[in-house]
C-alpha cells in the first residue's frame, strides 16, 4: 500500500509538472484557470472530464512528435459540435466523407485518377495557392446554413456586377506569394526549438532568414494590393457584407 501511495504521489507530481508546462506553453503564465482558453475550461468542466482526457493524449502525442512547441502557443482550441446538430450546438457545415467525394468525381475523375472532368476543375477559378486551398475547403465541407449560402452567392453577384473591380482584385491578387504557408514558416521558426531532440541537416538560421525576407516581400505585395483596390470598396462592401 506504500508503494501505491507513492506511486500516485509520483503521477500527481508528473501531472502538476505538465499543467505547468502546458500553461506556459499557452502563454497564461502560471495563472488561475480562467487564463485556459474557453474550450479548455468547458473539457475540464465536464464531470467527469473525459474530453480534456482525450486532449491529454493528444497533447502527449504532440510532444512525442515535438510538435507541441509550434502548436500550442497559438492557443487555438474550439469545441466539436456533432454535424447532426446534437450536443446543443450544430455545425456551420456539412461534412461529405471521402467515399462521396471520390464517387462524384469532385476531386478526381475514375478513369486517370486526374482532375479532368471534375467538380473541382469546372469551379476553380483562383488565382493564389490559398485561394485554391479555401476553395477546396469550401467544397468538402459546404454550408448547410441557407443565410450562408446566400451570403456567398450576393460577393459573386456583387464581383459580376463590376467587372473592373474584379480584374483589379484578380491581378493584385495574382502577384502575392503563398502568404499563408509563408507566415506559418515564420511562426514554427519563431519557436525556440533549441530544448527539443529534432536534429537538423540544414542551415536554419540562414532558412529562417529567408523565410522571413519572403513573408516581409509577400506582407510589401499585399499592401499594394489593397491599395489597388482600395479605390473599388464603396461599392463592392455596400452590396455584400463578405466584401467589407
């Protein structure tokens, strides 16, 4: 029996030690426990709290695959809600599974495997690597919510109506980087990786450098883009709210 006691004073220690390091890791500072983001504190609410169990295991696998340094620190936990509406919230979106997918050749046709012929190809008219990923996005999981889908049908609507702000807007577009993948470089190196086991193979500071000059010369394109635009948003953000 001591050495039971013992071994439970052991994993509460083990326990305690890891909420510390996970609270920093959130950038709470070792505060009280409003300082968990929302969906945190409605897991550990839970009686008895087998989804902040659950957010266990996930952590211990993050750090296992020293991920848990560039994830956690954005702190960006939301609660799952059922896509059948129970559980007192309801999803934004449906969720088409990868059987239906494949059988209606939205992504890939049957024949080559290709994108000939599908959904995709016939709809994708964008014009940047994130706006292609969004799109997709959009795709495999589209709203179920009709005040949505008509939100989306009045930006194109307002986008057809003007054919100059939209050319504008497709040509600055055109000229920005992959922002999004740029920015998510910047932030992994802004990690402090040094206490992890990760070896790396490559000059790091000099990828980091370089990383950091593109995100900078895509941030530069960007302001140009909007001030290219600037001088169309009146009248694209007085007929839809998704273009304000």
């Amino acid at each position: 029996e001591a050495a039971l006691q013992r071994e439970r004073e052991r994993l509460q220690r083990l326990h305690l030690g890891e909420m510390a390091s996970l609270r920093k890791q959130l950038g709470a500072g070792g505060g009280a426990a409003g300082e968990w983001p929302a969906a945190l504190q409605a897991a550990a609410a839970l009686s008895p709290p087998v989804a902040f169990g659950a957010f266990g295991g996930c952590l211990r696998y993050l750090q296992r695959t020293l991920l848990d340094k560039q994830l956690l620190p954005r702190a960006e936990f939301a609660q799952w809600f059922p896509t059948d509406g129970e559980g007192g919230g309801g999803a934004a979106t449906l969720v088409v599974d990868g059987k239906t997918l494949q059988n209606l050749e939205v992504f890939a046709n049957s024949t080559d495997g290709g994108t000939k012929g599908t959904l995709f190809a016939a709809i994708d008219r964008t014009c940047t690597p994130f706006g292609k990923r969004e799109l997709r996005r959009w795709v495999c999981a589209p709203p179920q919510r009709v005040e949505d889908v008509v939100e989306r049908q009045d930006a194109v609507a307002a986008l057809l109506a003007a054919p100059d702000a939209a050319e504008t807007l497709r040509k600055a577009l055109h000229k920005l980087p992959d922002l999004e993948r740029l920015l998510a470089r910047v932030h992994s190196f802004s990690v402090d990786q040094a206490s992890n086991a990760a070896t790396h193979y490559t000059d790091v500071s000099k990828a980091r450098l370089l990383e950091f000059l593109k995100a900078l010369a895509g941030l530069a394109a960007l302001d140009a883009a909007v001030e290219a635009v600037q001088p169309h948003v009146p009248g694209l953000s007085g007929s839809s709210p998704r273009l304000r």
